[in-house]
C-alpha cells in the first residue's frame, strides 16, 4: 500500500481535474447555476431571435417613432441583463430596422442598462462566495490584484479590452467583473466603451444589407460581418495579452499577497 497516495494530501495531489470543477462549481453555490445559465442562454438564444428576426423588426417598426425605439431599449436591457439573448444579434437586428444613429444610440442605452441589470444580480447571487474562493489559492489572488487590484485606469484598461472582442460573452462577463468585485462606475463606463467599436459595425453593417426582409443577403452580410469582427477581436486579444502579461505577478504569489485584500 502507498501510504503517499493513501493520505489525504496524495489523495488531493491525485485528485481528477473533474473532481476539482465539480467541488469548485458546488462551493460557488448559486453562482455556478448562474454561469452556466448566462454561457447558455445567449448561445441558444441568438439562434431564436435571428430566426424571427423579420417578425420582431415587423413590429418594432409598426411601433412607430419614439415607441419602436424606447421598446428595443427595454426588449435590449431585459433580455441581454438576464442572459437571454446575445448583444450581438441584437445589435444587427437594431441596424436593419433603425437608422444607424438611433440603432447605435439604442445598443449602447441598452449595453448601460443591461450591464448595469447583471451586474446587481450577480453581485446579489454570488455574495463573497467567488472573493473566498481565490482569497484561499495565493497565486489566483496574486493574479487578482495584479489585474484588477492596481490604479482605475489599469483596470479600466483591461475591461475595456476584456468586452472589446465580438466573442467576449456579455452576460458571462456581468458575472465575472461583478462577482470579483470591479467597481460599479469603472465597470459600466469601461463595458460602454469597450463594446461601442463592435456594435457600430455591427449596427453599420446591418443597415448596409437593407433591412430584415432580405433573408439570403442579410445572412451573408452576417458571415462578412462575424469574419470582420473576429479579426478584430484577434487584435483585442492581443493587446489584452500584452498587456495582462505586463502586469502578472512573478513566480508563484507567495505569502506576501495572500493575506492581503483586494
């Protein structure tokens, strides 16, 4: 018999990467729920708003001015704050039915209200659960305050970059940056920003395809749009890399940072 492997610490040494998820995702309680469901909810609800996206735009549009606006806005904010639906389909969606200033001007109240919405459920689900669980693992903590733990603007900066990418999933986000604790104002202005580069092209580009009715065009406006967008998000990643890299912690993150608080 191997007494290392038979003791509690070969036993955790040993222990399935699985089985450390499974723990982990059983401490994070009702947050763990709520990431799986903001990671799933978008994905599948994408596909459902570009498949009646004709009849949305139909009655948005029959709304009228300022009601078709104000209740996109509203539609925007509860669906993408609940994770729902994705920002993206909704950004096309808002350029092939208004025009591009209203669309932009809709995405972007919509991002502010939605991003704020998340943000006060995922801080009211997960609590301290998330900030307990990476103040026990000294290197996750140093990671923490080297990302997020400095000057605003550093982490405005890496927000900024963070939502930049067009495959940056909103709502999951939400729940990260809200659970680990990001300061509301720095959070909410840095998403804005962030996110307003690929919601103009998005918007822009959907007005260009002339409307929701043209299905076959609209669908390959959508597969330009999607490769443009992920090449611009390649260039987000990037910077976002440089510029994490510039500010990890070296070595393990000893004793020094894990008594401390972010």
């Amino acid at each position: 018999m191997n007494s290392e492997t038979d003791s509690p610490a070969g036993r955790t040494a040993g222990a399935e990467p699985e089985a450390d998820l499974l723990a982990l995702f059983r401490r994070l309680g009702p947050a763990g729920v709520l990431a799986v469901l903001s990671a799933a909810g978008p994905f599948f609800g994408g596909f459902i708003l570009l498949w009646y996206k004709s009849q949305i735009g139909e009655w948005l549009t029959s709304a009228g001015e300022p009601w078709g606006w104000v209740a996109f806005v509203a539609f925007f904010t509860l669906t993408a704050g609940l994770a729902l639906l994705p920002t993206w389909s909704q950004a096309a969606l808002a350029g092939a039915i208004f025009p591009f200033n209203a669309a932009l001007g809709a995405i972007l109240l919509g991002v502010f209200l939605a991003s704020t919405l998340g943000y006060v459920i995922a801080r009211r689900v997960t609590g301290e659960r998330a900030m307990t669980i990476i103040r026990e693992h000294p290197k996750w903590l140093a990671v923490y305050q080297a990302l997020v733990g400095g000057s605003a603007w550093k982490t405005f900066g890496i927000v900024t970059l963070l939502r930049f990418p067009p495959n940056s999933p909103f709502a999951l986000s939400n729940l990260v940056l809200a659970a680990t604790r990001v300061p509301w104002h720095i959070y909410i202005v840095a998403t804005v920003v962030g996110m307003a580069p690929r919601s103009a092209f998005v918007c822009y580009s959907a007005a260009a395809l002339g409307g929701v009715e043209n299905g076959a065009v609209f669908w390959a406006g959508i597969a330009v749009t999607v490769a443009v967008l992920i090449v611009i998000g390649m260039i987000g990643n990037r910077a976002l890399n440089r510029l994490t890299r510039s500010q990890a912690p070296l070595g393990g993150g000893g004793g020094t940072v894990s008594g401390g608080s972010p």
